[in-house]
C-alpha cells in the first residue's frame, strides 16, 4: 500500500498533520478500502473523516488503538472513541477529524460514503485517501 501523501487534499492547511498521522497509522494497520471525504463547508462536526475498513473485529479494534496511540505520540489529543468493545464500527471523535472502523458487512449496510457523497472535494474531486 501507498504512503499516505503529505496532507493529502489539505496540505497546507492547519489540518494536515491531523490528516496525515490518521492516514499513515491506517496504512501501517494494514486498513482497506481507505476513503477520506472533505466535510469543509459542509459540516461543522469535523474537517474531514476517514472511512476504512478491517477484515475481523480483531483488525478493526487494533486499526481503532493504532489511529489512537498515533495521535497521543503526535500530540494532537486524546481523542474520543466509540464501539471500540463490539469492534464491528468504531467512532474516533479527533477534533477535527472523525474517524470510522468497519468490518465489511457493516461498512456496506451504513455505506457512509454514499451518504456524504465522494464529491465534496474542494473543486469537486473525489477526496479518497487510497
């Protein structure tokens, strides 16, 4: 898998570190199907959120405490976390940043990403991290 790219869709924004500690400790968790989507103007609850997926609950809450510890070790507070028990669909509360875990089945049954629709890139791109 890729390295996440330097802030990503929002380099050079005060949210690109945020942006880039979420998708690097996603991609060494081994994280599928990994979706950002710019809620900039279109939400006040966060900046972004990123949608992945794990292959087990085991994988999902390890995916949940890797994106966790990453955060911590950066600095950037503690974040608030939600399911982390179920390890079906785990809620990361970063601030800025909202962060959901799926197993697959789950992921497909809420489909998140058809909700807030892949087009709410600035300039009307998809902003999908992988």
């Amino acid at each position: 898998m890729p390295k996440a790219k330097p802030g990503g869709p929002f380099a050079g924004s005060d949210i690109a570190r945020l942006y880039q500690v979420i998708q690097q400790a996603l991609d060494d968790g081994k994280a599928e199907d990994i979706v950002t989507i710019d809620l900039r103007g279109k939400s006040t609850i966060a900046d972004f959120m990123a949608i992945a997926s794990g292959r087990s609950q085991r994988q999902v809450t390890a995916l949940a405490e890797r994106v966790l510890r990453a955060l911590k070790d950066a600095g950037l507070g503690t974040a608030k976390v939600e399911g982390l028990a179920a390890g079906d669909w785990v809620l990361i509360d970063a601030g800025d940043a909202i962060v959901h875990l799926f197993r697959p089945q789950v992921r497909a049954f809420y489909d998140l990403e058809k909700m807030w629709s892949l087009d709410l890139a600035p300039g009307g791109g998809q902003a999908a991290g992988n």
